[in-house]
C-alpha cells in the first residue's frame, strides 16, 4: 500500500515547494508534480492515478489541487472509491482512511451519482418534449418513392450521374447508383 502525492501550480511562475515539503513531511512514497493550469489536462494527475492500485493512498495539497470543478473533484472521488484508493487532503483536513473521512468521501460519490441521474432526467424530459413537438430522431426511415422514380426517370433521359446529384440534391454517387439499383437498374459508369 502506497502513500502518492500529487502537487499541481497554475501557472510556471508559481511555486511547487510548499506543496512537495507538505507531501514529503506526510510520507508520501511518489510524488507526482505538474505546473499546468486546471484548466488544461493534467497528465502527470492521469499518471498518478493510472500508476496508483487498490489500497493505495493518493495525498494532496488541498482538493482544489486535483479537481477542476465541483463536478470533476465528484468525479474523481467516485473514481477513487471504485478503485478502493483513499484520499487525504492535508489543508482541507480530509482523511479518508478515517471514519469521517471515509463519510466524506461517500457524501462525494452520492453527489457524483446524484449529479448523474439529473442529468439523465434532464436528457429523457428533453427528448420527450422534443418528441411531443415532433422532432424525429435517428437516421431517416427509407427513401421517397418519388425521388427513386425521379432518379430512374432523369437517368433513363440521358443525364449523368453527376447532373442527377445536382438536380436531386443527392451528396453521394453511389446513393445515385443505389436508387437506380432500386428501380431494377444496372448503372454503368458515364
């Protein structure tokens, strides 16, 4: 079981040596650093967490240090308890290998799955009402029969496939070639 801390600054001006003395004072086996903002991505974040196995512990500065939002801080404690790796915020005074640490990080998760389910209700109230108003979803059912005859009817005339697609407003020969195919059909190549 390791103990792996993570220190991030915004920005190249700032300094990482509060953080890292704070996190090497706690014992931390690795120590992951970035100067990026939160902002941006976070690869040395995605390293600790990818290199970081079940039991382990992930040590930060403060919370802010990790997420870039709410929602994101959510997210990688519902993350973190998945996995069964801990996480102790030294400024924040947030142990979860303790008792009110362990609530702490349930109380996260429940938002995470909270935030979740609203936004899935969200998303099924707007389909619905997108439906009741007559929207369609989904690829178009079929082709009209009068514009498979129309497209017999211009190739037939002597006009490219070309002039079809243009007349049409079909974006793809081989949709030209596919309606022709449906009307018995056998284009050649013009």
């Amino acid at each position: 079981m390791a103990r792996i801390g993570y220190a991030r600054v915004s920005t190249t001006g700032q300094n990482l040596d509060m953080q890292i003395a704070a996190l090497e004072k706690s014992n931390c086996d690795r120590i992951f650093v970035e100067k990026v903002s939160g902002v941006k991505e976070r690869p040395e974040l995605q390293a600790a967490l990818k290199y970081m196995r079940a039991g382990d512990t992930l040590v930060v500065y403060k919370f802010d240090r990790i997420g870039r939002s709410l929602k994101d801080l959510v997210n990688i404690f519902a993350d973190l308890q998945k996995r069964d790796i801990t996480l102790i915020s030294l400024k924040d005074n947030i142990d979860a290998t303790t008792n009110s640490g362990k609530f702490m990080m349930n109380v996260f998760a429940a938002l995470a799955e909270f935030e979740r389910s609203i936004i899935i209700e969200r998303c099924q109230s707007g389909r619905a009402e997108a439906k009741r108003k007559g929207k369609k979803f989904g690829r178009p059912k079929g082709i009209p029969k009068d514009k498979i005859v129309a497209c017999s009817s211009l190739y037939k005339s002597g006009l490219t496939v070309a002039a079809i697609q243009q007349q049409l407003g079909i974006k793809s020969k081989s949709t030209v070639y596919r309606l022709l195919r449906l009307n018995e059909i056998e284009p050649f190549r013009r």
